[in-house]
C-alpha cells in the first residue's frame, strides 16, 4: 500500500497514526503541497479533490482520510476499531460526521489560519471550535472513549486536529475530559505523534 500525505495534514496523520496503531506497513509518499504537487494532473487521476491523503492499495484508490479509516477496518477485519453492532456503528459514524464537519470547521479551520495562512475567519473558526470541544468533553464525561468502550476509529479522527488545536489558538484548559482523552490515545501501542508547529499558543 502507499499513501499520499502530507507531515503537517491532521486528515494525513489519521491515516497514518491508525495503519501504525493496526501494525500494518505501507509506503509514504510526501505530497508537496506548497508546490501545489496536490493540484497537479497525475494527483488529480488519484483524488479529484486535489486534496490529501489518498490511499493507493493495489488496483484500489481510496481518497479522504475517513474513507481511508474504513477501508482499513474492513480490509483487515478490525470489527474492534470499527464495530459491526448497528448501535456502535452508527456511534463510530457520528463522530466521524463531527471530525468531517464540526472539527474541520473549527479547530482545524483556526490552524490553517496559522500554519498555512489560510484567509479564513479565525475568530469565527475558534469559537466554533470550543462549541464542539464543549460537546466532546461533555461526552468523554461518561465514558472514556467517544464512540464505545475501547478505542475506535471515530477516536482516530477526532484526534490529530484536537491535539493541536492550540497551534490555532485554540486553549484546551477547560476541557479536562478531552484532555485526559488525548493522553489515552497517546498512550496506545503503535502511536505515533502528529508533527508540532511552534504557532499560536503552542508558540
């Protein structure tokens, strides 16, 4: 298998952080995207969207980072990190509607404003991110992972942009849930850590 990423793409590093937590083995490929290398034709034939990661598993190719997460579960039957109960798959699929919606727009959005200098309204990409950190914390309360007992990949998703929501200046300090979360993933075997940038209040 290869994957198209990029380092400092929170959508690549789910990809990248579950085929590691699973111990699966694949090739990376570095996506350039300062040099537009995610716009250019050969890209394009991959992910229409122009966008990163794109997963290549033989004749197969898997666009978007949620895609990517299933797929995996499925091609490696890993009922544990995607379930196949109706109540823990509509669970799972929730929260990963959160991570392409809410998460996205918000503290993924306030980063971009800061990493990559997106035009975007980062007041706005802020406030919207601690309503959906509010609603997360609010649900790890009751349990210890957000969609079942154990780890699934909804927990995969919601991950990489939550960890580094203070490079978009985006303060994690009132969501002790959340945090105690993050520690938990980090925890897990096979981790492997999403690249840090020294902006915003990770600064």
């Amino acid at each position: 298998m290869k994957l198209y990423h990029h380092a400092l793409s929170g959508h690549s590093h789910r990809a990248v952080l579950f085929l590691s937590l699973t111990g699966q083995s694949v090739e990376l490929v570095e996506v350039d995207l300062a040099r537009r290398e995610h716009k250019q034709p050969d890209f394009v034939k991959l992910n229409p969207f122009g966008q990163v990661p794109v997963l290549v598993d033989g004749d197969i190719v898997v666009p978007d980072s949620n895609a990517i997460l299933v797929y995996l579960s499925k091609k490696f039957g890993r009922t544990d990190w995607l379930p196949e109960t109706p109540a823990e798959a509509a669970a799972v699929q929730r929260w990963l509607s959160v991570a392409a919606g809410d998460i996205a727009f918000g503290p993924a959005a306030a980063r971009l404003v800061t990493v990559f200098a997106a035009p975007l309204d980062a007041d706005a990409a802020i406030s919207r991110a601690h309503v959906v950190l509010k609603r997360m914390d609010d649900a790890l309360a009751l349990h210890p992972w957000i969609a079942a007992n154990h780890p699934t990949i909804a927990d995969v998703a919601l991950y990489s942009y939550t960890a580094r929501a203070p490079e978009g200046n985006v303060d994690l300090k009132d969501y002790g849930h959340v945090r105690a979360w993050l520690a938990r993933v980090e925890a897990l075997p096979g981790f492997v850590s999403f690249a840090r940038t020294p902006v915003g209040l990770a600064a």
